[in-house]
C-alpha cells in the first residue's frame, strides 16, 4: 500500500481551468463509456442503483471477493472515531461505513478505558447516513434493525443529494464517501459541499476504486473488470447493464493524482490518497482548517 | 522535529560566528539526517511552486503571514502550512492534559477540543500516540537549547560536571509528566516507532555534547555519543521509581554514573599507555635477544 502525499494549495498557473472544466464537463456527461446529457446522468444513476439495491451488498462480496469488507475496515479505522462525533456518510446508503463507526464508538474495550464523563458524549454520537436513492437506505434500515440498531438514536438515515446536502456548515466532524464518488454528476460539488459541512478540523476521507498502473496487474485486472463482472452481474442479479456500467465508471474516473488536487482546490490541506490492492482501491483523505 | 531543525540552522548561522570550527563539526553529519528525513516524508508543499505564492489565495493557502517578507532561504525551510500549526497548538493543548488521561488519543481528543478544533484531527497524526510523545520531545530539546544558550552557569563547570547538569535539566522537564512516563517509553520502543525516537535521542545526546564542550571529530565522536546515550537512558529509567523529595537520589545516580564514564575514560587510556610502554618494552627487550642469537 503506497502512501503518497500530495498537498497543492494553489491552482496551476497554466490554465488550470480549462483543463479542470473539461475533465469534470467530460465527468458530468459521461455514464460509464457512452455520453449522455447532464441533467440525463442523475436519472440513469438512480435507476442504476434502484436496480442493484437488492443485491448491492452481495454483489460487493462476489466482485472484490469480500475484500470490500477490508476496505471499508481501513477507511473507518483511518477515520479515527470518537465518541461524540457528528459524522456524515454520503452515498452510503446500505450502511456499510457507519454500522463500523458505530461500532468503534460502542465497543466495550473503549468504554472500559473512559470516564464516566465520556459515557455521556456517547450517548451525542450522530451517524447521519445520506444517500439520494430511498432503495439503497431502505435496504440499510432493514440491515439496522437485524442488527438491532434499529431503535438507536445514533444513526440517522437522511435521504438527500451529495451536490446539495441540508445539513448546516460547519456541523460535522468527520464526512466519508465510500464508492459514491464516481457516480455523481459534478464531483467538484460535492467537494465543495463537504467542504462546506465540516468543522474546523474535520476530516474529508473517500473511498473509491481508482487506476491501477502496475503492468502485469493492470491487465489482469481489466480482464477481470470487463469479461468477469458483467457476466457475475448477468448470472447474480440478472442486471449486465448495471455492472457494465460499474466498471465503465471507473475508468472514467480522475485518477488519483488528479483528484487529490481536485480535492485540495475545494479548500482541503494535508491532501493525501493510499493505494490498496495496488490501486484497484484508493483512500483520499483531507483536513479542513 | 522539523522545526527544529529549521531552528537549529539558524542558531548554527549564529552559532558559527561564536564558536568558531567546533559547531561546523557537529552539524554535517546531523544535517543529511534532518534534510533526508524531512524530503522521504513530506512533499513540501511550499518548495513546489512558483515561489510565487499569492496573497489572492490567502484564504485556503499554506502560507503563514510571517513568510511574506522572510529572505528565501528562511522561507524554504521554514514552511509552515496552516493544517501543521494547528497540529502543534492541539499538540501543545494536549500536554497540559497528559497528566489525566496518559500519553493516549483522548488525551489529544481533549486537546483538539480545547483548542477549538473538531477532534477528527486527531486521525490525521500519523502515529497518534507517538505523535505527542515525539511533540513533547522535540519540545524538551528546543527548550534545552533555549536554556544552553542563555545558560552563563555552564562556563564555570568542568566537563564531567557540565554533562551532569544538562542532563539534570533536561530530565526535569520530564519530571511533571513522570507518572505516565512508562507508558511514553514504551511508544518510543515500539518497531514503527524507533526511528524517529531514535533519531531524538541521537540530537539530544549531540546537543549535550556540543554544549559541554566536546571537539571529537573521529571514532571518539560515536563513542561519546553512546555512552551518554546508556547514561541519559540509565538515569531515565532510574528515576522513574525514585521517590525521592525532588528526585535527589536521581541526580546522586546521574553523578555517580558520569563519573564512572570519565573515570573508565581515564583508566582505557592509562591501560593504552600501559599497553604501549610494556609493548615498548617487550620488543626492545625482545629485539635484544633476537639480535643476540642472531650475532651468534
């Protein structure tokens, strides 16, 4: 896992903003391989997801071979939680993020080391789950109360839009993207929301599958991405289209030096990404002061 | 750490007209360190650019108001992005709360939360715990150099007794902090960690040196420095069950160890000198006889 740090505060003087405009125009306009209108892309997400919800999750385990699990482990554990904490998890609709965060502030081990101060600061943890599609956050409720967290106060399910979020600024401590990134039409929005959500201190962490650039490997892999998957998509959840869509929208997507700066250029410091499984995954991290 | 280094090059700027050759030695071999360290961690994000940093940008740029009219040497070394001094004053808050809650993320948690800054922060040390401990550190040396440069009272004072009293003051600053000091060693300790901890106490055993006086510039050089290093580490641990009124049977250690050291200097040198004359000796007494037998 490399760990690179890359913090550019400053916008390139050599006409950063025409090739910055260009490449979130080709982002805002692209689903997967083919060109679609703008106000278009939104709608084919939804149906996209719509789709898949039912089964997003197993889905998940069969294409990353349950690796997704580790992932989101290391997201969550780069993400520190603490009891208290107002955290927002955009696009995380079945809850995968925040049934993990809700855990770490729960656990017994923490809860043996505190004070008796910090029992009630636990009872102020706020896990705001947003995600535009009521599909994906019905599934995550259903989940949440197997888990018998469904009475619990600390998880709130909200639907919303991670370009136009209603939460207040500066209100959060701690915002996670886990695998939505890609799917959104004007990704400099979102940056700029998240940026706008945060507290002074707050910390910006995405999770997303990004460019693999080692040679053997990245063959390998794109092998995978393009005979594998749609055919898994096809014979699991008899949606092709779908998982061509998935694997399309990765490719479309910055790569990881190009959203690092994306990041910064919302307003971020200490912009950072790490490769996991050699690039087939990145984690994006940024401080808001 | 880094800023100390930057503040140790200007006191080595200063320091060079004052002390003449002796500075000059000690800080080649220690510079390479601090500015290989210091490129393998962090892509400066100053030293990037087009100097040309823009006051149009001042609301999300990293450029501390202090630089805008430094001289450009002083400015490349002493970067200081706006997310770092956050760092440092939720680290400096957090000291005050080491007492409480040990050398742990809720002590740095407390800290954030009395600077004023969301305790999400906290996950963006990179070794959180370590983090403080190497803060408090580099904090220690900084005020030891700040009390060696003011210090009249080291003139007076014999080497031996010198190193005493350094080390005797730098130990202090810990004293505070003693209760929950086990717990920092054992961060220092810890493989992801030694490093760095090793590093700090490499700079502050030369420091010491430097300020007692110390013109060694070959293998002797290692030498010191490692002795004082077991002497520092020895005198580190004793006192952390000392119960003694103001840690006196601390010092009393300190004393007595430094003696030794000097003392066990002073007999390898007498048993070199021995070694040499009965050498002497020996191959004039036995050139005598080899010259005998071979006249015969």
């Amino acid at each position: 896992m490399a760990l690179r740090l890359v913090t550019r505060n400053l916008r390139n003087r050599i006409s950063p903003k025409l090739c910055s405009a260009s490449l979130l125009h080709s982002h805002a306009t692209s689903f997967g391989f083919k060109e679609v209108r703008e106000e278009e892309k939104s709608q084919m997400v939804g149906k996209v997801f719509s789709n898949v919800a039912s089964n997003y999750d197993l889905m998940n385990d069969f294409m990353s071979a349950g690796l997704h699990r580790l992932w989101k482990d290391r997201l969550v554990s780069e993400l520190s939680p603490f009891p208290g904490m107002k955290h927002l998890d955009v696009a995380g609709g079945t809850g995968d993020v925040a049934f993990r965060i809700l855990e770490i502030v729960n656990s017994i081990r923490r809860r043996a080391l505190q004070d008796p101060i910090n029992d009630d600061l636990q009872e102020e943890t706020r896990i705001y789950v947003c995600d535009i599609n009521q599909n994906m956050l019905n599934i995550g409720k259903n989940r949440a109360i197997e888990r018998g967290l469904g009475e619990a106060k600390s998880l709130v399910w909200v639907q919303g839009d991670a370009e136009a979020l209603s939460f207040e600024d500066n209100s959060m401590d701690g915002y996670t993207i886990a695998f939505g990134i890609r799917n959104v039409t004007h990704i400099e929005k979102v940056l700029t929301e998240a940026y706008r959500v945060l507290k002074r201190g707050g910390r910006f962490l995405c999770l997303e599958l990004s460019h693999v650039e080692i040679p053997v490997f990245k063959e390998l892999y794109d092998i995978y991405s393009f005979s594998v998957i749609p055919r898994l998509g096809e014979v699991v959840a008899g949606d092709r289209e779908s998982y061509q869509y998935l694997v399309e929208s990765i490719r479309r997507f910055p790569p990881q030096e190009k959203f690092a700066s994306m990041i910064a250029d919302a307003g971020f410091q200490k912009v950072k990404y790490e490769n996991l499984v050699g690039g087939v995954v990145a984690i994006h991290s940024g401080i808001k002061i | 750490m880094y800023r100390m280094a930057a503040n140790r090059f200007l006191h080595h700027a200063s320091l060079v007209k004052n002390s003449g050759g002796s500075s000059l030695l000690r800080f080649p071999i220690l510079r390479t360190v601090i500015t290989s360290s210091w490129f393998s961690t962090y892509a400066d994000p100053q030293t990037f650019p087009n100097q040309t940093l823009h006051p149009s940008d001042s609301s999300t740029s990293s450029s501390s108001p202090t630089t805008a009219g430094d001289d450009p040497r002083q400015r490349r070394k002493n970067p200081r992005a706006e997310y770092e001094e956050e760092q440092d004053h939720v680290l400096q808050a957090s000291l005050r709360h080491v007492i409480r809650f040990g050398w742990s993320e809720e002590t740095m948690i407390a800290g954030a939360k009395e600077v004023g800054v969301s305790p999400s922060i906290v996950g963006s040390f990179p070794r959180k715990e370590a983090a403080l401990v190497e803060f408090f550190m580099d904090d220690c040396l900084q005020r030891l150099i700040d009390r060696i440069d003011s210090g009249e009272e080291l003139r007076q004072l014999i080497p031996s007794q010198r190193i005493s009293k350094l080390v005797r003051i730098r130990l202090e600053m810990q004293a505070p902090y003693i209760s929950k000091w086990p717990q920092a060693l054992s961060f220092q300790a810890h493989p992801l960690n030694v490093p760095t901890s090793f590093k700090q106490r490499a700079m502050l055993v030369d420091e010491i040196w430097h300020a007692a006086g110390d013109e060694a510039s070959d293998i002797d050089w290692y030498v010191k420095r490692t002795f004082l290093g077991g002497i520092y580490s020895a005198t580190e641990i004793y006192m952390l069950t000392d119960r003694s009124p103001e840690f006196r049977d601390t010092w009393l250690f300190l004393d007595d160890r430094v003696k030794d050291a000097f003392d066990l200097k002073k007999t390898l040198q007498e048993a070199t000198y021995l070694a040499e004359a009965v050498g002497a000796g020996m191959g004039s007494s036995l050139q005598g006889f080899v010259g005998k037998v071979f006249q015969r």
